[in-house]
C-alpha cells in the first residue's frame, strides 16, 4: 500500500490541493459570460475569424470557434487547467534556480492563492493564460538547456517565447529573460575561464554580450513578423492600445493618495490611503532590523532579496499597461487583464516581507518559532483561498443575474415588442460594476434571438445627467435609439425598470437557496423570481 502520509508531504500535491481549493469554484461559472464574452456568444466562425484577425491573432478566431463546439463549459475547464500548469512550471523555474524546497513550495503555493486576476473567469481572457504558460515554460526550458548546455532546447525555447508575444503584454516582460540570461551566461563563462582575474572579468562581459543578443533581438524580429503578416486593421488599427506613456495620469493617482490622507473634511480610510499605509509599512520592515547595532541576519537579508525580486516582476507585470496609458488598478475587476503577469511578482513579495517579520520579531523558542512560521503561513494562504470563494461567489450572483434577466424577458412579452427600453437597477452584478451595452445585447439576444430593446444600467445612464448626457457618451455604440430625446419621456415605445426582487433581501441568500434549488429541485427553479418588474411607463411619441 503506497505511502499516504508520504503522498500528501509531496509538494505538488500541496500545490495542486490549494490551487484547486482557491479556483475549483470556477466551475459554477461554466455557463456565464462576463466582459467581452458577448461577442463570442453564438457568433459565427467567419466573424471570429474576422475579428480576431483584425485584431492580429488569426489563430484566436479558430480557438474559440473550436472551443464553442465543445462547449461553453470548455472555457472554465481550461481556465482552471491552464492556472495550475502556469504554477507548476513556476514552481519547477524556481528549483531550476536551486531554490530552497521550502522557498519554492511556499512561493507558489502564495502565487496559487494570492487574490489577483480577477478577470480569468472571462473567456475572452482564456487565450492570455494559454500564451502565458507557453512563455513560463519556455522560460523553464531556457534556464535548463543553460545549465546543461543544450543549444537545442535553448533555440526551441526561442521559438517559444515568439510564439507567446501573441499576447502582447508579454513583450515587456520578456526584459526579465534578459536579465536572467546575462546572469546565467556570465556565470557559465566564469565557470569555463582560466585566465587572469581581469582579463577573466572582460572575456566573461563579452562573452555574455554575445550570447544575449539574439535574445535582444527576438521583440524587434516578432514585431517585424506581427507588422508584415499579423498587421491589425478594422476597428483595431488606430488609437487601440497605441504606446503612450502618461505621466499625468500617474501624477494625478499621486496626488489622489495624498489628498486621501490629508482631507479637508475629515478622515476617511478607503483603499488608496490604506494601500499607502501598507507600502509604508513595509518601508519601515525593510529598513529596521531584530537589532539595529548587529550584523544583518540572513533571513532579513533572504527577505530583502525577495522583495527586490517581486518588486521587480511587478513593475515588468503593469509595465506594459502603463506604456499604453492605462493605470493598473486592483478595483475594478474589468480592468485587470494585467494581474495576469502579478501574482508571481506578489508573491516574492509577500514571502519576503513575511521573513523580515519573522527577522524582526524572532521566538525564543526556535521549534516553536517554526511551528509558528508555517501556522501563520498556512493561516495566511486559508485567507486567500477565503477571499478567492467570496470572489467567485460574487461572479455567481451576478451569473443569476444574468439567468434572471434573460429569464424575465424570455416569459415577458411586452418586452420582446420593438422600440422598448428597459433599465436594469438591481445592483446585482459583481462587484457592483456596471454591465456594458453588449451585455445587455447579448442577454436580450440570448431570450429573444433579437435585438429590438435597448437595455441600460439604471446608474450608468443617471452617472451622466439623463438621457441626453448618456446619448453624448455613447452615441456611437447606440445606433438610431440615440436620435431619442428622452428615454422616460418620449420613448417610442414603453420604459421598463427591473429591480431587485422584493422577496430578495440578500443576494447571498438567494444565491445560496438558487445553488440549493437547482441541485435538488431543477425543473423547478426559476430564475426570474431574482427580478421584479416595474412599468410600463408608456407615451405616445410627439
């Protein structure tokens, strides 16, 4: 009988339980559509292929035509699938690097479970996860045919990191390949060199110039090939996604904080000052020391090195969005395709600073200080993998929503006629982000097969001062329903308002009753009862 106790010590098992513990829930979400996911829905193959050909990635029109004959479900299988491989590869760059096992485990167990990427539960996202495993393995292959000097699997994984720049944030990053290939071959010439300490020191700096400039160029010769055979064109050939540093706007986010923190009427703690408070913090914790008048420890100094590292792969992870004018944010989970590239950055850091505390405030107990160590390690990836539940229960409710609102337009009728407007005030979308007009498009699509209504968000369309002010946001996306002058007023047609339903008290309770009930009893539920409907508010138009 194989080992059990054994089995379990393993470390990637370990990895793979906490993985699975954080993002198993993702399966709830196998039939929801988030984001973007609207214009894959239903769409033909010759339009994906269309766009995405625009857009310069042909070969994402093919994938996700082949991934909806498969199945919807496909796209969470894959998400959570590709996820862990991304772990494990890291985890297997970091004992190339001849990391501790202990370092290594507990690096990616951090990266598995730390609460970023939000947005993986989109499937318009799924294909960057696919690229970014492609570009850490090609990475794991690199640092190996280095030390084993193998040429071979040092150029396949050239070919690798070319292929993955089809994601272009990828690009930026691949500066950190740079710099670990000048690390790596200046080592591999000072173990190959017998000559004088000076001459050694100038044959060794060649030598590694040499041999990183074909890594150099492979950006350049990918952008040659993107701009000759992947050129994008459509509606992605100009002002989409056009390199434009501003500093403005990083200056404006400055002074935001600083305006937090000294308030004019009154204190308030909200993210930005508590974000501050915390980088503060962590100042304060590298700098100080167990005893300011000894020698460094090596645990401080293992932490301080490790913060450095994450410190770095977080700025190459937001770089590339900075460099297109976008400011990373953790907020909005739309907004975070970058936090793709974050969680390993995150995770040296958070291993870092959790060593120099350790440092600061040692046990006088060593076995117990240790016991301590991995508790409060432990308590701390349970904490993740809990906020990584509230996260995926949060999409949940807004998945019902979306079953709610299509459901309620299916058994509707007057809200399948022509010319009418419906406002969506129930507040259930995830994170109280505003749904977009192809969200609505596409859930009136869904239950109707038509595109007759036009849908808004209740807030979205009041955020601008009415009717008028939204139509001169948006005028372009809203076709002739922008030639109306007043949606409550002079609509051609009738006004419906969808609220909460008033038997719907907490959207976590009713979530919960709705997974209950769709286990148990599924030809009963209904998912409308989510929704209640006010109107019509009708007049004949002037």
């Amino acid at each position: 009988m194989p080992d059990i106790k054994g089995l379990f010590k393993r470390a990637e098992l370990q990895i793979f339980l906490v993985y699975m513990g954080a993002h198993l829930p993702i399966f709830l979400l196998s039939d929801a559509r988030y984001w973007d996911d609207w214009s894959l829905s239903g769409a033909s193959k010759e339009m994906l292929v269309s766009v995405f050909t625009q857009a310069g990635f042909p070969l994402l029109g093919y994938y996700h035509y082949v991934v909806q004959l498969i199945g919807w479900w496909f796209y969470a299988f894959s998400t959570f699938a590709l996820g862990y491989l991304i772990i494990h590869a890291f985890y297997l760059i970091l004992k190339s690097f001849n990391f501790s096992k202990s370092d290594a485990k507990t690096l990616s167990l951090l990266a598995a479970a730390l609460p970023v990427n939000f947005a993986r539960v989109a499937a318009i996202n799924n294909p960057g996860l696919f690229f970014l495993l492609i570009f850490v393995f090609a990475l794991y292959i690199f640092v190996i045919s280095v030390n084993n000097r193998n040429a071979y699997l040092e150029y396949t994984s050239y070919a690798l990191f070319m292929f993955s720049f089809q994601f272009n944030a990828l690009i930026t990053s691949f500066l950190l390949v740079f710099f670990i290939a000048a690390f790596l071959f200046y080592n591999e010439a000072g173990a190959s060199t017998n000559a004088t300490h000076h001459k050694s020191s100038l044959n060794k700096f060649k030598y590694t110039i040499k041999r990183t400039a074909v890594i150099v160029l492979l950006p350049f010769l990918y952008a040659i090939i993107q701009h000759f055979l992947f050129k994008k064109s459509g509606m992605f050939a100009a002002s989409y996604n056009v390199i434009d540093v501003n500093f403005g706007a990083i200056l404006s986010e400055i002074k935001v904080l600083i305006l937090y923190l000294f308030p004019y009427d009154g204190i308030y703690i909200g993210k930005p000052v508590a974000l501050t408070i915390f980088l503060a913090a962590l100042l304060v914790v590298y700098l100080i020391g167990s005893n300011p008048a000894a020698r460094i420890t090596e645990a401080e100094c293992n932490g301080k090195g490790l913060i450095g590292i994450g410190v770095v792969l977080l700025g190459l992870g937001a770089s590339a969005y900075v460099l297109v004018g976008k400011e990373p944010s953790y907020e909005p989970w739309m907004a975070t395709r970058f936090q793709v590239l974050l969680p390993f950055g995150a995770a040296f850091s958070t291993l870092g600073l959790f060593k120099i505390i350790c440092a600061v405030f040692p046990a006088k107990n060593p076995d117990l200080g240790h016991r301590m160590k991995v508790a409060s390690l432990a308590g701390l990836i349970a904490v993740f993998i809990v906020n990584w539940w509230f996260v995926y229960a949060t999409f949940y409710v807004d998945h019902l929503r979306q079953e709610a609102f299509a459901d309620t337009i299916r058994n509707t009728p007057s809200l399948q006629s022509r010319n009418s407007v419906i406002l969506d005030r129930s507040g259930l979308n995830a994170f109280d982000t505003m749904p977009g007009l192809g969200e609505y498009a596409g859930l009136h699509e869904a239950a109707t097969g038509k595109h007759d209504s036009l849908i808004l968000d209740y807030d979205s369309m009041t955020a601008y001062g009415g009717w008028s002010g939204f139509v001169g946001n948006f005028k372009r996306f809203l076709g002739p329903w922008s030639k109306v002058e007043d949606a409550a007023v002079d609509v051609p047609g009738c006004l419906y308002i969808v609220n909460r339903g008033r038997d719907v008290q907490s959207k976590w309770s009713y979530a919960a009753n709705a997974f209950i009930a769709k286990i148990r009893h599924p030809e009963q539920y209904a998912a409308r009862h989510l929704l209640s409907l006010d109107g019509p508010y009708c007049r004949s138009p002037r």
